[in-house]
C-alpha cells in the first residue's frame, strides 16, 4: 500500500497555490432585496462560508458547462476571509462574480441575507464548519433554495437528525440537495465499486478506513481576538465545531467503505488518544474503531496525524477471493485476485481519464436543477457523518455503541447555537494553563 503523492486526489487544482484561504469559516449579516434574474438561464450562488472548502466549492459552480453561473453574495464571520476568497474567485472568473458590497456579510447571521439574495431556482453553498450545517440547510430549506453542502453535515445526533428532517421537507418542495461527498462521483472508482458489487472479489468481507499523515496544525490566538473567533479560526480543532478527525478527516473514506459493503453499520467499538500531541486543543491524535455491520463482518477505521509515521490516505476492501485499493487518496483504483497487492495479481485498474470528482458532483447537481431531475443526497449524506460519530462516541466513551443509541442521543456538542455571536462563551473554554478539556475513555459522556 505504498504511495506517491501523485497518486493522490488533489483537493482543487483552483487552489493548490492560494494557502491563504484554507480554512472554512461561518457567516455575515444585514437584510437585502433579492437578486432578480433577468430573462435568461442564469443559477445565481451564494457562498456561506468562504474559507478553502467554500472557495473551492464556488470555483466548481462556476466552472460548470451546462450553462451561464454567477456569484452574487458571500458571507462568513471573517470579512478578511471573505475578501481573500472574493479577489480568488475573481482573479479567476471575472464577470461571473458580482458580488458588490450590499451583498457582502460579515456576522452569524449572514448566511440568512446571503440566501435572502436568492430565488427559487438558485443555488447556496453552504461550507462553513460543520457544527452550523443544520441550522443553515434548514433555513435554505425554509427559503426554497437549492443546495450544496460540505461535508460534514452535523457534529453530534441532534444535527444529524435535523439534517434528516430538512432533507425530507427538501424532497417535499422538490428542492436539489448535493452533500459534498465528491468521491461517490468520481468516475474511475465508480467503476472500480461496480466491479465489486458483480463479484470480482467475491463477497466483502472486510473493509479498512485510513487516513494517516502530517499533524493537524493550530493556530495560537491573536491578540485582540475574542474565545469563539479563535476556535472558528481553527475550527478543525475542536469537537463542538467539527465533530473530532474521526469523522470531518475520515469521512469520505468511511462513506466509500460503507458504498462498497452496501450497508451502514450496526456498531462500534474502539480507541483513541493524546499520545505525542503537545498543542493544547481537543484532538485525539490517534483513533482505532472497529465497526461491525448487521451480517457480522467489520469496518476497521484508523486515523493518526502524527510526524514521521507511516502515511497511508486510502481504503482496502478485502473480499472472499480477492481485494481492492480504492478510495478518497487513490487516483488510480485497482483491484487484485488474493489478498497480495502486487502488480502480478492485478485483475482490474481504470482505463482512460481521470475526472476531477470534485467538478462532476457540481456538474451533476445543476444538471439536475436546470433539467427538474430528483436530487437529493441528504440521506447518505447525514449517515455518513453519523458513521463518524458512532466511531467517535465509542472511542472516546471506551463503549461498545450501537447506531440506534448513536443516532438517538440527546448530547448535543453546542447547545443555543442560534443565538451564537462572536461575543458569545463558546461550549467548551480552556483551564488555568490554556488547555481545553479532551475525552477520556471511560470517563467522559459521549452517548
């Protein structure tokens, strides 16, 4: 399972050179007129959240073939990332971006006049930290927007459950829902999944989730900067805000397991811990869940971000005869006959291009909402994430947890998030010596 790094999915070319923007962020405020269209086929965007996901997300709508896109209102509490993925998106698209200052937000309560600059046959990104996800979908939702939302959807089984409500109302207006799990679109490992769902390795017996690289990083509080600006700013590094690595780093490879094996899980089991992690957030810097499907087979998802380990962004999918490398890291899928991955057991590798999968699932999305086809993701969406936090619950309560507990626990990471301001006392705050509280199996509520 070695592998080059050039080998590996890039995120979005558009953005491979502009680090500045590379992390995702919340919303702007104010109340405008919407933005009328003029007699043509224009779909009209607006960005909530403008750090990397969200940039590259509105490079992705714009870049779209099946007809004219346009951005036309942005938001996030941050107005420097907002400016930096304004000058981005315009440096590139010209024209196609008219977002003047009245329709530019900066505050919590952006995301509703960015949407408000809306009609019904427009389109809203919604790609800020995942814990404000289900408050969003539901407003673009209540608004009869069309949407695309980054993964990953919810942090705990409250969001979970209101992203499930807001899809079926979403269903019921016959509103386009894409959940940004671009690896259900790429088109070789469709293939490669097709190829297993007929037999080519015989049944699925096993299936391995991982995600092994380079430390998360943390940025120290800027002076000045109030407790919730600085856990947004580093929104990757605190469980309220992104649900923990297990699920915001592994999900698409979790998604991809659960896709090959036809089935979400049942259970989990497993662990978790600090063990070189000197920064003083929330993360676990190790995680080791073993997931148990209903006919008894199992899921095993490890994730590290540690220096100088062994590195591995990929899923091995183990069958009866045979087993496959596949997944979000893996360009080039294969699959092999035996449980050997060596080039003299290869049975099957894609042939021809290689699309950028994070194009198509925004080419399928507005095909889908200028030709009035059925779309929704929500669903999938919403079970992908409760698989990472079924993984999570379990490692960080050191509890066996089964998905009907997972789904109806009543914890919720980030109680009144409605009412959230940069003022505001985030859920979690750091002890005498600048340390925020981390799960401790056995010890800590997580269920």
């Amino acid at each position: 399972m070695e592998q080059d790094r050039s080998n590996r999915t890039s995120r979005r070319d558009f953005l491979k050179n502009t680090t500045q923007v590379a992390t995702a962020s919340v919303l702007g405020s104010v109340s405008v007129p919407r933005v009328h269209a003029a007699e043509d086929n224009t779909i009209r965007v607006a960005l909530v959240g403008c750090g990397g996901r969200g940039t590259g997300a509105a490079a992705n709508a714009l870049a779209t073939s099946s007809g004219p896109t346009r951005l036309v209102a942005m938001a996030d509490v941050f107005d420097y990332r907002l400016q930096t993925s304004l000058k981005t998106l315009t440096d590139e698209y010209g024209t196609q971006v008219d977002v003047p200052a009245e329709r530019q937000f900066v505050g919590f309560e952006g995301y509703r006049a960015a949407i408000e600059c809306l009609k019904s046959t427009d389109l809203v990104i919604l790609a800020t930290p995942p814990a404000f996800r289900p408050l969003h979908l539901e407003f673009a939702v209540e608004k009869g927007c069309n949407v695309f939302m980054e993964k990953s959807f919810a942090v705990d089984a409250p969001g979970i459950r209101r992203v499930l409500k807001a899809g079926k109302e979403a269903s019921r207006k016959n509103l386009k829902i894409a959940g940004g799990l671009m690896s259900r679109h790429y088109p070789p490992l469709q293939a490669a999944v097709q190829k297993i769902h007929d037999g080519a390795i015989g049944e699925v017996i096993t299936c391995w989730a991982y995600r092994e690289h380079e430390p998360v990083g943390f940025a120290s509080k800027r002076a000045g900067m109030t407790e919730m600006a600085h856990q947004i700013r580093n929104y990757s590094n605190f469980t309220w805000l992104n649900g923990s690595f297990i699920l915001d780093w592994l999900i698409h490879n979790l998604d991809v397991c659960c896709w090959v094996k036809g089935a979400w899980p049942v259970s989990a089991q497993g662990q978790g811990g600090r063990q070189v992690r000197q920064e003083p957030d929330q993360l676990f810097d190790h995680y080791a869940v073993e997931y148990r499907f209903e006919d008894g087979t199992r899921m095993f998802a490890q994730g590290r971000h540690m220096a100088s380990c062994w590195s591995f962004f990929g899923d091995v999918i183990q069958g009866a005869t045979g087993c496959a490398v596949l997944g979000e890291g893996i360009r080039e899928p294969k699959i092999y006959r035996g449980h050997l991955e060596s080039s003299a057991n290869l049975i099957w590798e894609h042939r021809g291009e290689f699309a950028n999968a994070y194009q198509v699932e925004h080419d399928r999305l507005f095909e889908a909402i200028r030709n009035d086809l059925p779309y929704n993701e929500t669903e999938r969406s919403a079970y992908a994430a409760l698989t990472g936090i079924l993984g999570r619950m379990a490692a960080e309560s050191g509890q066996e947890v089964s998905w009907e507990t997972a789904l109806a626990s009543e914890v919720d990471l980030a109680p009144g998030i409605e009412g959230f301001t940069m003022e505001t006392e985030p859920p979690v705050f750091p002890d005498a010596e600048g340390s925020y509280p981390v799960a401790m199996p056995g010890v800590s509520r997580r269920v």
